[in-house]
C-alpha cells in the first residue's frame, strides 16, 4: 500500500453507530448530533432509530456501539455495555401508566391481561412489582392505545407520549406506576439510560460520552430549535404538549443521575432479582 493510501486509511473517520427509539425526548437529546451542531473530529455518527424493545434485544447481543436500554435489561447485558453518568430518563412521581377501557380499581386491573411493549421493558418490571399475578401480552408500545380502544385489550401500560394523551381516546387511568413507586419508596422511577460498548477504547468512550452529554446540554440550551426538531417524532401531540413531555423525561437529572436516582435504579433491579423477575444481581458501572 502506497504511503498516500496508508494516510488515507488512516484518516477514515470511525463508524459509530447512536441507537436509540423514535420518540420526542430521545429526538431531543439527540438533536444536536443528528443536525451536526456539534464537531464529531474522526467520528462518521450514524443514528438508528428502533422501539425500546428491539433495542434491549440487540444490546443483548452487542449490535451497537451507543445504545438507549431500558434499565430492566441492564442486568442481561452488563457484560457487555456499562452506563453512560447521562441520558437516563427518569420520573419523580410519574412513570408509565396503567390505562383501560372503563373505569377500574387497583385490584380489579390486577385480574386483567394487560398489554406491555415488551417483555424488557422497565414498565414491564414495575408492573409485575405492582401485579406479580398479572397475565400480560406484549403489543407495540404505539398500539396499546388504539388496541385497548378496539377492545382488543382490557388494559396496557403506557410509555412515552400516550401518558399524556391517553384520554382522547376515552381511557381511564387506573394508576401512574412512577407515583406508585415512589409512594413505595420515597424514590424516582429510573425508566431508561443510555449504554455504551465495553469493548470501546477509553479514549472513544470519553469522547462519546462528551459528545451525548453535550448534545443533552445543547438541547436543553436552544430549547425551541430543538423541541421543533423533536415534533416530528412526537405523535399526534401539539408543540405545547410534546413541550411538556419532553420536560418530564429531558431536564437536570438527564444531564447526570443524582445520588436518588443511581440508589433507584440499584433498588429496583435488586428488588427486581429477589423478586425472580431479573435473572442477575445488578453490578452498575458508570463512564463517569
């Protein structure tokens, strides 16, 4: 190979691929990355967007060098990827909600099957904390809503956007699983972060790491820009809607977990061993 060749080769920027779902608070986080507001030196970022679910499965098998994860999975992938101190969506008094056709209690939703978008999810795992008999079947995360208005499901637990827009619909709150936590608790409901490959050098993870955390605190700074970007991803929601949801998944506490939440997520993963619902015992490592 010719010394121009070799330089050349050299030079190619690094493939890294930023996996995370099509929703507006992961749209915003992400928004300066994927518009090239930031300088990315010797990086080529490819994004790829795909449901929690999909998600979880692929970082059980190491696709992606970045990835969003639901914190209900860590446990399965620990060997391969380690938390990232940033991303993380976290709800203090609000959290996936379990929703329904008419009006039921607490312990009547408890004899219901009750839709889930995904069997990895973190709202999967808080659930069965809440209804370990519950039967459950897994749909869509944007089809629980249109498939208990079918009647096609009695119940479902909802994340993202339709916690706040269920109620068009004509469903019925039954109970907001991030207040239930936290009244079991006195914690917040860590739902999901971002994970980064272990087999990445140092040097590219700390640079990666800057970079999301950058790209968070870029979004945060030029709000409007971002938040207009986000709206293509927010379903059915007005920007005054879509504001206030990406307000409850991107703010401070996405900017670096507190003490609260890191204590949360060992908390419930532990709770989530002992209960037999996680098949390992939490070991969490964060690029701090």
């Amino acid at each position: 190979m010719s010394a121009k060749k070799s330089a050349s080769a050299a030079e190619a920027p690094r493939l890294i691929r930023l996996a995370h779902s099509p929703d507006s608070d992961d749209a915003f986080m992400f928004y300066a990355l994927a518009t090239n507001k930031l300088r990315t030196p010797g990086l080529r970022l490819e994004h790829v967007l795909s449901d929690i679910e999909t998600l979880n499965r692929k970082a059980m098998a190491g696709e992606y060098e970045v990835t969003a994860i639901s914190f209900h999975a860590y446990p399965r992938l620990q060997d391969r990827y380690r938390l990232l101190a940033h991303g993380g969506s976290v709800g203090y008094a609000y959290g996936p909600m379990i929703v329904a056709s008419r009006p039921l209690g607490q312990e009547e939703v408890k004899k219901q099957t009750i839709a889930i978008a995904g069997e990895l999810t973190t709202s999967a795992l808080v659930l069965k904390l809440f209804a370990p008999e519950c039967k459950t079947r897994v749909v869509p995360f944007d089809q629980i809503i249109p498939a208990i208005a079918a009647g096609e499901a009695e119940a479902g637990v909802l994340i993202h956007e339709g916690q706040l827009t269920y109620s068009r619909a004509g469903l019925h709150k039954v109970l907001d699983l991030g207040k239930w936590w936290l009244e079991q608790t006195g914690l917040p409901l860590p739902l999901g972060g971002n994970a980064i490959r272990r087999d990445l050098e140092p040097a590219l993870a700390g640079q990666l790491s800057t970079l999301l955390k950058e790209s968070i605190q870029y979004g945060l700074d030029h709000r409007e820009q971002a938040l207009a970007y986000a709206l293509q991803f927010a379903r059915d929601m007005e920007p005054a809607l879509a504001d206030r949801f990406v307000a409850m998944y991107v703010n401070e506490r996405t900017l670096g977990y507190g003490a609260d939440d890191r204590e949360a997520i060992e908390r419930l993963l532990t709770l989530g061993f002992e209960r037999g619902l996680v098949p390992a015992r939490p070991k969490l490592d964060f690029l701090d």
